[in-house]
C-alpha cells in the first residue's frame, strides 16, 4: 500500500510539472492555432496591417525630423554643406 501511495504521489507531482511546463509554454493556443487554419490566416493578416501601419508612421516621423535638421543647418549658412542641403529640402518639398 505504501509503495502504491509513493507512486501516485510520483505520478501526481509528475502531471503537475508537466501542467506547468504545458502553461507557461501556451501549449493550448499553439494547439488551436494549428487546428484552427483561418485563426491563422486572421492573426497573420491583422499582425501584417499593424506592422505596415507602423512602419508608415516611424518612417514619416524620421523623415520630418530628418528635413527639419536639414532645415536648421542650412539656416546655419555653412558654405558647402548649405547648398547641398538646401538642393536636398528643396526636392523633398516639391515632391510634396
């Protein structure tokens, strides 16, 4: 009787660790993922948008900055470096 006792305990801390490792890795929404195609096919189309939006606005952000900087050095009237830059904002702001 012990011996059985022993084993279950065994047994039951065994299905614990397991239960734990099966949680903390989300065994069960990679399982549904994999069963299910078009939760797939949604989270993959609504990461894609997501990540085209952000991209979008980080570039337009670093742009802007980039010509302002631009801008503020070729107020600063360096002889060389202002033609060039002033040729560079002055193309971006066409193209607008």
């Amino acid at each position: 009787m012990w011996l059985k006792n022993k084993k279950i305990n065994m047994l039951e801390k065994s299905i614990q660790n397991l239960s734990h490792t099966l949680e903390e890795g989300n065994f069960v929404e990679w399982a549904y993922l994999l069963g299910n195609k078009k939760e797939i096919i949604k989270r993959n189309l609504l990461a894609g948008i997501f990540r085209g939006v952000g991209i979008g606005i980080g570039v337009t952000m670093i742009t802007a900055i980039l010509v302002m900087l631009l801008q503020k050095i070729v107020t600063l009237n360096i002889p060389i470096i202002g033609e060039y830059i002033a040729d560079i904002v002055e193309i971006v702001e066409k193209s607008r």
